[in-house]
C-alpha cells in the first residue's frame, strides 16, 4: 500500500498547493488562449496593465536601467545595500512627508523583505503578528515561516470605517500575554480592499499604541506596507508626519517597494526603513536587518539599487517617471469609477475603496463564487471572506456589466 511519506523538519507545517492568486491566474491565460482574450476578463493579475491587457511599464524607468552600466548589473551590492539607494529609498518613500526622528534603511528584495526581517527581528518565536482581517495573504505565510502566528482585529466597523475599537481591543490582548508585538499595517491603497486610514485615525491609532507603550515593559512595533503608495493620491503620505516623536519603544518601520512604484514587479528591489526617536534604536535596526541580509538572501539586486538611485538624484528624469506614473494612476481611477459606481447602483457591497490596485466584495462562500464567475469568462481571486477583484489588469471598457454578474455569482 502506497502511504505519504515526508523529509521535511518537524517545524515544517505550511506546506500548499499553488498559489490562488497563481492558479487563478493560470486558469484566465488557459481561457484567453481558447476563447480570446477579448471573451475574458482576467482579474488577478496584481500589476498595472494598459489597455491593451500588456503590462504597463513606464517608458522613462526603462530607458534608465537600459543605459546601467554593465558592472553595475554584475558586481556584488553591499550586504545593507549601496549607499545611493538607501538615501534613494528614503527620499522616495518619504517625499515631502518625511517624519522627525533618526532614519536608517537596509535593502531588501522588496517589501516582502522588510516584512520578514521585522517579523524575525521583533518578535520572539510562537508571538502572535497582528494585522486587520483583510489582509495579503502571505503575511500569513511569512509569519508561519518565521514560526510565528498570525492573528487579526476587524478592519471596518458598521460605518465602513477604521475599527479603533478592535484594534485596540485585539492590541492590548496580545501585549498582555506578550512581551513584544509586531503589527502589520497596510495603508493606504490597501491590498486587498483599497481602504486608506484618514489622519484622524492615524492619530487615534497612534494614541493607542502610545498609551500601550507607557509603562516602558512592552515592546511594540508598528510596520507600515506603502506597497501602492504612489498610486494613493496627493494626499497619500500626509499621515507620515504624524509618525514623528513617538516613544522609544515604539518602533516605526516602514516597507518600501520599487516593484509598484517603478512597474519593475520582477527586479525584487525594496527596503526596511527603520524610524525612531532614539538614534540608538534605529542603529540596532540597521544592524540586526543587516545580519539578517546575510543570513538569508545575502545581497540584493544592485541593477535595481542603481536604478531608484539614478531616478531619485535627476530631477528631470524624476520628473518624467512622475508624470509617467501619474498616467497609469489615472488608469486605477477611472476603472475604480465605472465598477464602484456601477456596484453602488445595482446594490452590490464592497470594501470601503478609496484608492489602489484592487476591490474586493465580500462573499460567504468565496471559492464557489469565482468558479460560477468562470463561466461567464470571469477570473477573479477567492479569499476567505471575499473576492479579490484587479481593477488595475482590467481595461474599463471591459468592466460595465461586471458587478452585476459577481453579485448573481454571489446569490
């Protein structure tokens, strides 16, 4: 009798299948391929594409890593990342909005990198990791591969707005058994949901995980994923400069992403930036985020260090990338308008959306949902509690109608 049989390390317990978002994906190219891309509509694709359903790349960021000079491509980077790219990767994550206090900064493949240095290196093994309960799903599988545990406080109360009243709830309770507590936040532009905090939340979250860290004996650290910040509008950063003068045990790291900003998905360039009131405090997060470089992935991308880098220090060429960028975020909003607007009309719910590369709406039994989707040609992403639908690889003209059919699939 044949009987399963495992090498794997007693610690090992995330083994899945593919990906959702993956298969989903895989399943729309297959339907394309027999029907006509014209016949489908592939929403789970999570990058910008143009109208012609090709990915949108800015012709200016090209342009730039084009004319790289080839040792820049070959050489090693330096383990924390070359020194360009770290000042690079503040100015640009900042802008206008940089926050008072001491700022260092360690390359990363991207923003997945910065969530897994912050989940090892703040919290201890069997913690749990907290984050709203509409969350990116590899945050849980960071956390689980990092031996931690992922926990969730309602992200929206009965108003559709931010739930401060769970969150502190679900805060206090994990630092009443913890010592340290690493808390997940993505906002604005929201993966999944498009959900952005308004100042005023920001403050009132803030004013919690202040009052939290008052006594000295907790340690916590609040981790802001800006993964689609450049597509969050002139407002999108404002929130930062409330990040200033927090407590010394109150750690601010922020994630940032070239794969978004710079439509470069597959160059894995981003970078954990640590703030901090105490200079102390931000030197020892440059360092253990160094070790950890090392003890992972060794170096990063130096192309795609050179790349921001080289953007960030040329004001004309930032200045095209800019408005470039300002192109594909018109893009974002004028599907957003069509499908919420539409949504609204025919009384379907959705997440509160205010900006960003998906909606999502929620749905009972999501999976079942999506596969009656598949039969009008429609590709969408199940998740626990909804459908993930990508307005950003769907061309607006193809979106009128849509609603209406997610909400007969829903029932």
């Amino acid at each position: 009798m044949s009987h399963h049989y495992s090498m794997v390390a007693k610690h090992v317990n995330n083994i899945q299948a593919e990906d959702k978002i993956f298969a989903a994906n895989r399943e729309a190219v297959n339907a394309a391929a027999m029907y006509g891309k014209e016949q489908v509509i592939n929403a789970t694709v999570g990058a910008i594409l143009d109208d012609e359903e090709k990915l949108a790349v800015m012709p200016t960021v090209m342009e730039v890593l084009r004319n790289i000079p080839d040792t820049e491509y070959a050489a090693y980077a330096p383990i924390a990342g070359t020194p360009d790219f770290l000042e690079a990767a503040v100015s640009a994550a900042f802008k206008d909005s940089r926050p008072e206090g001491f700022i260092k900064a360690v390359a990363t493949p991207g923003g997945s990198g910065a969530l897994r240095h912050t989940i090892w290196n703040y919290s201890d093994i069997g913690d749990t990791i907290l984050t709203s309960d509409w969350f990116w799903g590899p945050y849980k599988t960071l956390a689980e591969e990092n031996l931690r545990k992922l926990g969730v406080f309602s992200y929206f109360d009965k108003d559709k707005k931010f739930n401060l009243a769970s969150f502190k709830e679900k805060s206090s309770e994990l630092l009443a058994r913890q010592d340290s507590l690493v808390i997940l936040l993505n906002s604005p532009a929201h993966n999944p949901t498009g959900f952005a905090l308004t100042g005023e939340e920001w403050l009132q979250l803030l004013e919690v995980l202040k009052h939290q860290a008052a006594d000295g004996t907790k340690k916590i650290t609040l981790l802001c994923d800006i993964a689609y910040i450049d597509y969050a509008g002139p407002s999108g950063r404002d929130f930062m400069k409330h990040l200033s003068n927090l407590p010394e045990n109150l750690l601010i790291v922020v994630a940032y992403s070239v794969s978004k900003s710079l439509t470069m998905y597959g160059l894995r360039t981003g970078a954990a930036i640590g703030l901090s009131a105490n200079k102390d405090v931000v030197q020892e997060f440059y360092d253990v985020c160094q070790a950890s470089n090392r003890g992972t992935w060794s170096n990063g991308t130096r192309c795609g260090m050179k790349l921001l880098s080289t953007i960030m220090h040329d004001s004309e060429i930032l200045l095209q990338v800019e408005a470039e960028r300002k192109e594909l975020e018109q893009l974002l909003v004028e599907r957003a308008a069509v499908f919420t607007e539409e949504a609204k009309q025919i009384g379907l719910d959705t997440c509160p959306y205010k900006a960003g590369f998906f909606v999502t709406i929620p749905a009972i039994q999501p999976g079942d949902a999506c596969d009656r989707l598949k039969k009008d040609n429609i590709f969408a992403v199940p998740l626990t509690r909804g459908i993930r639908f990508a307005i950003c690889s769907v061309p607006a003209v193809k979106l009128s109608g849509v609603p209406q059919k997610i909400k007969n699939a829903i029932g």
